[in-house]
C-alpha cells in the first residue's frame, strides 16, 4: 500500500516557521488545540516538532521571560525534546507503521526534506480497525 493514502496535505496542516515567535505559535495551538506541530524553514523544509513541553519549558528557564514578552521570542531559540522522525514519500507501509507507534504524527517530506505533509497515527488506526471490522462483519 502507498503512505500517499493516509497524507494530510501540507495546505491543512498547522504549521509554524523557525522565524516565529512563541507567542504566535502558543496562539496557534491553543486555537487549534494541539500539543504539537510541525516546525518548517523559510523553504517548506521539516526542522522538526515544537510542542507545548518545549514552550513550557523554555518560560520556566528563561529567566524574566513571561507570557507578555514571548513575542520577543523566536522558535529558533526554543529547544525541543521530542523528535518526530519523517518519513520520504515513496516509503513504504512497514516505515510507516514503526514510527506510528512512537509518533502522534509523521511528517511526510520529499526527496529534498521539503514538508508535503503529515500523516496522523489516528488515521492509520481507524483505517486498519475499518478494514477489520468489516472482514469480521463479511466473515459474520
């Protein structure tokens, strides 16, 4: 089976630039309600995940930082724990599965790490629980 399937287009994924700031990305998520998004360069290529830990983190250790002033806080100073490993678009499903298992999501990029994409464990789950239940179902 092709991942291609299973990819949430970059044109519907939530997405922040190194260049923005903490507080543009905590607005983001939180309207979004998300724990985590991708983080992109200036060219559309994945540089990896920002999650809410990491803004946690970086307001509780940096000293004077507050809530007020995360404007003057670029992503790019933001370090981040968890790593989201993509995956290339001709992978294939075994690739795919074994970093579901660690991931939420899996970024998708091209040969030239360019983000096209995301693709949601949620959605792998609920494919294979589908096709599952309706071989029961058909078995029944």
């Amino acid at each position: 089976m092709n991942i291609a399937f299973f990819i949430t287009p970059k044109s519907e994924v939530v997405c922040e630039e190194l260049t923005s700031t903490m507080r543009q990305a905590l607005e983001r998520m939180e309207y979004h309600r998300y724990a985590a998004i991708p983080i992109l360069d200036g060219d559309g290529k994945y540089i990896g995940t920002l999650t809410e830990g990491d803004l946690l983190w970086k307001l509780k250790n940096t000293p004077d930082l507050n809530f007020n002033n995360t404007t003057k806080v670029q992503l790019c100073e933001v370090p981040r724990r968890v790593i989201n490993k993509p995956v290339h678009i001709d992978s294939d499903i075994e690739d795919l599965l074994s970093k579901a298992v660690n991931q939420n999501f899996i970024p998708v990029v091209d040969d030239d790490n360019v983000f096209i994409g995301m693709i949601k464990r949620s959605d792998i789950i609920n494919y294979y629980y589908e096709k599952s239940y309706k071989k029961i179902k058909i078995q029944a």
